[in-house]
C-alpha cells in the first residue's frame, strides 16, 4: 500500500505522477489533512495577526460552517488526487484526515494505520532559509518515519534544480 500526501498543489501532482511511473498498478491511498477552524485560529494566535480574542466573535454555528467547508475542500482535494492516481495507473482511493498536532503527525499515524510501504509526498522546494523559517511537513515525515519515504519535487523545481546543476557544472 502507498500513502500519498496530497495538498492540491502541483508537487502534491508531481508526487502521484512519479509514484504511478515507479509504481504502476499499485494500490494506493490519497491522502489529505485538514484542521478545524478554532485548532487553526488556535495554533496560529488568531487569524490574520488577530488574538484570541478576536474568535469570540465567531459562533459554534460559525465554526461548523467553516470546518465543514473546509473539510468539503479537504475531500475534493483527496477525490482529485485519487482520479488522477487511478488515471495515471495506481488503484487509489481518497481520504480526509482532521489533523491531529502537526501535519506531518497527522501523515504518520495513517500510514502506520494502513501499514503503507512508503509515503510519498511532493516538496515545496523553498530555499534553505524559508524552509528554516517555515518547517518543513517532508522534512518532519523523513525525520521521524519508521518507513520509506519518497519526497518528490514539483516538475518546475526540477527544472531549476537541473539547469542550475548543469549551469555550474558547464562553468567548472
């Protein structure tokens, strides 16, 4: 069984892509974490640089609203990762996650779950100084999984990664 962690992002495209070539016909789980609004406002000290405070002014109506959005773009999200996964040759089905602590924590545990072969995952491929800044969610699976990981880079990562390596080694 296969984890890919799938955000929407065109890194999240590049690693179903890349598990479909090495993989193909494999069965396979899209997965996609989503946080619940008040662990969110929670986590980040209110939204938009607003304090805790500022989330009383929203309801538990409010607050079920807005996580079920979330959570209804969370699973649109897994059900596109997984029609690509199968279009690309993967059996693949889609899941939700609520996050629980970190995301990468959250990635963890289902693929302890459904004993996952490998996770694989796509990187966002920032600098080394905003990665620093922002952590990394690839980074935190590599670190402290207890299973095969496949970080794959977005097709325009690659691209600048591979003219710059061939752009300093035509100057050496």
């Amino acid at each position: 069984m296969i984890l890919i962690s799938c955000d929407g992002s065109a890194d999240a495209d590049a690693a179903i892509d890349r598990a479909a070539r090495l993989m193909p016909g494999a069965e396979t789980l899209v997965l996609t974490v989503w946080e619940p609004f008040i662990d969110a406002m929670a986590r980040n000290g209110g939204a938009m640089g607003m304090g805790y405070g500022m989330t009383s002014g929203y309801g538990l109506a409010d607050c079920d609203s807005i996580d079920a959005t979330t959570r209804d773009q969370a699973s649109a999200t897994a059900l596109a990762g997984a029609e690509r996964a199968s279009a690309a040759g993967l059996v693949a089905g889609a899941r939700v996650e609520s996050r629980t602590g970190d995301i990468a924590s959250t990635i963890l545990a289902v693929a302890a779950e459904i004993d996952a072969g490998v996770i694989v995952m796509g990187t966002r491929g920032h600098g080394n100084v905003k990665a620093w800044l922002l952590g990394s969610v690839s980074h935190a699976v590599v670190q402290h999984a207890d299973r095969a990981v496949l970080i794959v880079p977005s097709t325009a990562l690659s691209a600048r990664r591979h003219s710059h390596v061939h752009g300093v080694a035509a100057h050496a």
